[in-house]
C-alpha cells in the first residue's frame, strides 16, 4: 500500500525505512529537507492515490494540531489520518470530531520501541473505528514485531494513546525501581562490582527485562555513569497517568512516586536519576546531560 509519513525524526525516519523494507511505498514529508521526500504537505498529499492514509509523527500539542488543521484542507472524504505521536487521549478525541465533520478517519496509534524498532520492530495500541483500523492494517504489520504480539485495537478513538500513556507510566516505575537499587548497591561497601550484579540478573531472575539489558549496557559504557548529571526529564505522559488516575480514584503510589522523583531531580545531582537518564537514553535516544553541565 501507500502511505504519506508526516515527521521523520528519531521514530518517524526509522518507521519509514522498516515499513519500505516490507515492500509498501512511504513518502515521508519533514521540515529538514535533507530527510524530506517531499517540499510540502500539499506535494505529499498529491502524490498519494485515494483513498489516502497520512500518519503524523510529529511532537504532540501545537504541532501535531497544525498539521491536522492542515491535511483537514488537503484531504478527501474517505482518508485516513493516523496520529502516531505521543499525543493526549482527549486530543485524540477532539482531532477525530474535526476530520469526520469533512468526511476523513482517524485512528490514534501509541507507539514504542524507540531507537530499537527498526530492527525488533514497535509495539503498537491503536483506538478508532475498525473500518479505519482495517484500512491501516497493512502498516501496523509492516511495523509490529514478528510473532503474534505487538499489536492491539484497543478500543475508540483515545484508547491507542491512553494505553501507551499508561505503558509509559509503568516503565517510570519500572525505571525507578532499577535506579534505586543501583544506587543503594554502589552505596555500600561489601559489593564490589554492582554493574556484574545487574548483569547476572538478566537470566534466570524475575526482574530480568529489556530495560535491565539497556542498564547493563550503559553501564558498561560508563560503570559508575559518572559521565552523566542526575537529571531526568519527563514526556508529560507521567503527569497525565498521575491526572488520570485522580480522575478516576485509582491509586498509583509506585507510578506517581517515580514522577516525583523526576521533579527532585532538578533540584539536586541525583544518582538515581542517573540511572534513569542512561536508561532513557538507551531506549529513546534521550538527551542526557554531561556532568558538570547547568541548567
């Protein structure tokens, strides 16, 4: 099939060449014209058959409303627009009433995989009509690891972001949970060689995952990350699981914990947080800060 790729960043850039290597044809548009197949949404959108599918992969907020606002002029009734951003689940829903008041579908898509997906392929959690969804099919597959998961209609429109805002929350957690045991073994003493530590974890222990692997890995690149500041930013798919969850009276110590954690660490050089910094920079490509840096 025929797909346009609006955002060919980090995610976008990687997405388009895993999708192309299935055999679908993908013309991405991005503002850098070093990456861009195109010059403009309108030449994008020209060059694709009907009916259209458009997946947006561009920063949730301002831009993703204005390149929405913008393919609203440019489509058909019948196309598909696809929001694979990190958007708000109630963006979603706003978004969907717009483009069907002219006639053009919209599936929301949470995205993971980071750095990583083009060669394990990325998680995907769609919301929308099924007659959307079934039109997008083809690329979710092209996307999805092999096997049988990896992807899931998750329900209406919204639901795609707000699972992935939720997966989002329990790796905080997750993260957090690592850090905090970094840190109190490289405190102490008797362990001598906490990173051999982490690493005879990955096999035979329950806490083995894909986050300690990336764990191991910076720390073998840098043992003690004293290369890195104890900062951590937040996405802002934290604070809206922790809004959420006041929303609907559930309680999420160990998630909302971990948000808080984030906070301190603009306040003081944290060593938990440079865990968390190595880790989201092994799976997102993250920005970390360098010891030594300000503010």
């Amino acid at each position: 099939m025929e797909l346009g790729l609006v955002g060919l960043g980090k995610m976008g850039g990687n997405m388009r060449e895993r999708i192309r290597r299935a055999g679908h044809i993908v013309i991405g548009y991005d503002s850098n014209p070093e990456v861009s197949d195109v010059n403009s949404l309108g030449e994008l959108v020209v060059k694709l058959d009907g009916p259209r599918v458009i997946w947006v992969m561009v920063p949730a907020g301002p831009a993703t409303q204005g390149v929405i606002d913008e393919l609203a002029e440019l489509l058909s009734p019948g196309d598909v627009v696809v929001d694979g951003g990190n958007s708000r689940w109630t963006d979603d829903e706003r978004h969907a009433v717009e483009l069907a008041a002219k006639g053009i579908g919209f599936v929301d898509a949470g995205v993971s995989g980071g750095v990583w997906g083009l060669r394990n392929g990325y998680a995907l959690m769609v919301g929308g009509a099924a007659e959307d969804i079934a039109v997008v099919r083809p690329v979710f597959e092209a996307l999805k690891p092999a096997g049988p998961y990896g992807y899931v209609h998750a329900g209406k429109v919204g639901a795609g972001h707000f699972a992935k805002m939720v997966h989002n929350g329990i790796e905080y957690a997750m993260m957090q949970a690592y850090a905090e045991g970094w840190e109190l073994l490289e405190k102490v003493d008797s362990v001598t060689d906490v990173r051999e530590v982490f690493r005879s974890w990955q096999e035979g222990t329950v806490i083995r995952s894909w986050l300690l692997d990336l764990a191991v890995n910076a720390l073998d690149a840098d043992e003690h990350l004293g290369e890195l500041k104890g900062y951590a930013a937040d996405s802002g798919e934290g604070r809206w699981t922790v809004e959420a969850a006041i929303d609907n009276a559930v309680p999420l110590p160990a998630i909302t914990a971990s948000l808080f954690s984030r906070f301190a660490s603009r306040q003081d050089d944290s060593p938990q947080m440079k865990m968390i910094a190595a880790l989201r920079n092994q799976f997102g490509g993250h920005a970390v800060a360098a010891a030594g840096d300000n503010e």
